[in-house]
C-alpha cells in the first residue's frame, strides 16, 4: 500500500548529505570490491535488526523494545494530549503489527544490491558465492519535539563478504536521517510538506503502514546507495 515510487522517493532524498548524513570513515573505502567480477553470481542477504523500528522524541531513553511506541507521545500533563497521545500509540502498535519494517528492507536490498552487482539474487545463504550482511544498529522515526519535524533515520554497518569463507570484500557505516514528506502516501497532500511529531500522532492507522514501509524503503535504499558508491570508485 502507499509506499513511494522509486524514482520519485529518491528524488525527495537527493542532497541527503546537506541535511545531515554522516557516514563511518570505512564508508571512503572501496574495499575489494575492483578484485571481483559478480555478474552471475549468487548474492543473499542477511539482515540483523532491532525487535521494532523506535518512534521517539531526542529526550526519550526507554529500554524496553515495545517502549518506542511510548516515547514519541510522552508530552507532559495535560489531558487532552494525554488522550491523543494515548490513541496514537495504540494505532501506531497495530501498524507496526501489521508491516515487517525488517523484513521489507531486507527484500529491497537483496532486488537492488543484485542488479548493481548484476549478481543473482538468493533466498538462502546456502549455496550463495557472496553475503551481504546488514547489521542495523538503530532505525526508525525520530523528532525532537512534539512541534518538531519527523524524520526517518538510520545507524548501520554494511559488510560485502566471501561464502562460505566469511572473508571481507567491503564494508560500510551509514548514519543518516532524512525529513518525512507525508505527500507521498497522503491523498491531496493535506498533511503539509513535512511532518511534525504531533501531525504523526493524528496519522490514520493505515497512513502509520505507509510510514513504516517507507522507512523499510528509506533504509535500504541508503545501504544500497553506499554500495553502489562503493563500486563506482573501485571501477574508476
């Protein structure tokens, strides 16, 4: 449902890095990458995430892994907020029940690192010439406020490696978060340009789905570009 077209969702990310991506200092490398020729061979992706996506404000530390649904609404006494944040959180849990963020980006990786490697995309490792390994430490939706603009973020490392030997052929750091544009799956664009935390918690339960499979969608796609990158400087 709802999930932005490819060329139309890169172009509302296109200049990321002024708005304040940072990558790992292992993201300048090209690794190995000028030592292989992948076209036909086998790739499969492995992705090691969080229990849930987190949705929270820049003040929130909950350790509990159901306790992003809690964080972003946490605004003070007032009842009335109380009651809308109440509602949100409950909306915002049977969404999250209903899209697999992890899965989803794992399926997205797979499609787009096999056609930039022109590699063979594989359901299993068993069999595979190469792995890629995604290890997502962190991802999610996070605001700095109740006023402030949402964004999407993410913090990974990315690992390119040998089956079954395990050796490393390349390795990447992404760290970047992106503003949320609810135009894309909001009919008539009536949410606004961008999305602030307090216009999120009055999102539809269905309009929380499309938030969480463009965050699978926003999340692959900036594992997959530090690929593509990567590549491109090893063939220069």
């Amino acid at each position: 449902m709802g999930t932005i077209p490819q060329t139309r969702f890169r172009s509302l990310l296109t200049g990321v890095c002024s708005l304040g991506i940072l990558l790992s200092p292992a993201c300048a490398s090209t690794g190995r990458l000028a030592e292989f020729d992948f076209r036909d061979t086998g790739l499969a992706v492995v992705t090691i995430t969080p229990p849930h996506p987190r949705v929270l404000t820049g003040d929130s530390h909950d350790p509990d892994e159901r306790g992003w649904l809690r964080t972003l609404f946490r605004i003070g006494s007032e009842m009335a907020r109380d009651a809308q944040a109440e509602g949100a959180a409950e909306k915002l849990a049977e969404a999250s029940d209903r899209v697999d963020v992890a899965g989803l980006m794992g399926e997205r990786v797979l499609e787009r690192s096999a056609r930039i490697l022109r590699a063979r995309p594989m359901d299993s490792s068993s069999g595979a010439d190469f792995e890629l390994e995604i290890r997502v430490r962190d991802y999610g939706i996070r605001a700095d406020s109740w006023e402030a603009q949402a964004d999407f973020f993410i913090r990974a490392e990315v690992l390119l490696l040998e089956s079954p030997t395990g050796s490393l052929v390349w390795k990447a750091g992404v760290e970047a978060r992106d503003p949320i544009n609810p135009n894309s799956w909001s009919e008539g664009g009536a949410l606004g340009t961008l999305i602030t935390a307090q216009a999120l918690a009055g999102l539809s339960v269905e309009e929380m789905e499309a938030a969480l499979e463009n965050l699978a969608i926003y999340s692959a796609d900036r594992i997959t570009w530090e690929l593509e990158d990567g590549l491109d400087r090893a063939r220069r």
